[in-house]
C-alpha cells in the first residue's frame, strides 16, 4: 500500500501523538518548578471537583438517579487526587535523592586534604 508523498500512515500520527505525551511527561517531571507548579494545578483541580460534587453538581449526580455520572464524576475526582498524591511522593524522592548527592559532595570535599597550591 503507498501514501501520497505528503501523507503519514494512520499509525505513524497515533505514534507522534504518544512519543509527543512522552516528552512531554519527562519535561514535567524533571523540572522541579514545572513539577511544583503542576501539582499545585492538579491539589486545586482536585479540591474544586470535590467542591462543585459536593454542593452545586449534587443534584445531577445522585447516585439514586444517575449512577452512571455518579461513579463517573467521582472516579475523575479520586483520579486526580491520586496524581496529585504521586507527583508529591514523586517530588519527595527527587528532593532526597538530591539532597543525598549534595550530602556525598560535601563529605568528599572536605575529607579530601588541601593541595600545596591551596594552601599559600
């Protein structure tokens, strides 16, 4: 089968769209700012879903008339805070292991003894 020369193949653009989300991802993640902003969008995304299903949304989501929204509504609900939940565990990790390596940094430099050219 032959494409146009200006086309893809269906599976090509399914395969940039994920190699895209990838990227995208690792960005995210090794910025510590970029990390810290995200989990701070995603905690108050979480809060104002549980706020709007708990007072205004409540009559559509009923579970006694809709279930289907019900169950829906709050598995993005809990989805959410689940994300945010990993992007903090996630971020404290990174906080120890660097704070490891600059611990392992100090010690190596001050247990190693001062050159003749330092000490003059």
């Amino acid at each position: 089968m032959t494409f146009p020369p200006n086309s893809t193949p269906p599976n090509e653009k399914n395969l940039r769209f994920v190699s895209f989300a990838i990227h995208a991802t690792r960005g995210l993640l090794r910025d510590q700012n970029t990390r810290r902003k995200t989990m701070f969008i995603v905690v108050v995304a979480a809060l104002l879903l549980l706020f709007a299903g708990s007072t205004f949304l409540a009559p559509l989501l009923d579970a006694h008339l809709r279930p289907g929204w019900f169950i829906f509504y709050w598995l993005v609900c809990a989805w959410v805070t689940v994300t945010a939940a990993l992007l903090a565990v996630f971020d404290l990790l990174i906080v120890r292991a660097e704070g490891r390596a600059e611990k392992s940094t100090l010690v190596q430099k001050i247990s190693t003894p001062p050159k003749a050219d330092d000490a003059k």
